[in-house]
C-alpha cells in the first residue's frame, strides 16, 4: 500500500509541477531525484522482504528481521519523500482536493504502525548476530 501511494504521489507531482511551469527548477528537479531515489529503495525493500518472506528456506526470525527493516524503511522514504513534494509543491500541496494532499494525509495516517523503534532494534540486532544473512 505505501509503495503504491508512494508512486501515486510523485506521478501527481509530476504533472502539477508541469501545469505550475516549475518543472524545469533545478530546486524542484533536485527534489524530484531525491523522491524517485526513495521510491526505488522503496521498490526494492519490498522486493526483498517478499523475496524472504516467501523462501521457505528462511527461518521465522529472519523473516520477521526482514520485514522489519523493509517496514522501517518504507516509512522513511515515503516520509522523506513527502516532504519533498510538499517543498515542490508549495501550498498547493495542502489544499484539501488536491491529490496530494489526500495521498500524503493518506500515507501519514498509514505509516504510523505500532512499535516502529522495537521493530527497528529488534531487526537490527538480529542481523548484527547473523552476519552472514542478508535482508
């Protein structure tokens, strides 16, 4: 869900920046790359734990471990990304009716799942007691 609302979110980007005349700003062009960087590490994160999540070779934890760092780090990048836009997109961004103001209140509301920083730890310990394992 947020990698899709992710890819929603920068295609309406996009095309408002057209409309505006603002997409040739090298400001507004720089905040683009940064947002399509998050959302290919999205991409692959989600890859990756779906990857692991179905191997059937992949013990529990593992598995678990892997997800986790894909959760947090689809949460940073769609945050990141966010605002981002928002900085393009100025106070359009916040007008309700506006595609992105619905998408980012979306993934704000989202995002926020239980326990981020136990997720966190509790993953990074894991890998740092199998270093021979990779997410």
């Amino acid at each position: 869900m947020a990698l899709g609302g992710l890819i929603a979110l920068l295609g309406y980007t996009v095309t408002q920046l057209r409309a505006s005349g603002r997409f040739d700003s090298p400001h507004c062009q720089a905040r683009l790359g940064r947002a399509l960087i998050a959302r290919e590490t999205s991409r692959l994160w989600v890859q990756t734990a779906a990857r692991v999540a179905e191997d059937p070779s992949a013990d529990t934890a593992h598995r678990v471990a892997t997800v986790g760092l894909a959760r947090i780090a689809v949460e940073t990048a769609c945050l990141d990304a966010m605002c981002l836009v928002q900085r393009s997109l100025g106070l359009s961004a916040f007008r309700q009716g506006n595609p992105v103001e619905r998408i980012c209140r979306d993934l704000a509301t989202y995002l926020r799942q239980p326990a981020p920083d136990e997720v966190l730890t509790e993953a990074a310990i894991w890998f740092a007691c199998h270093p021979a394992a990779s997410a």
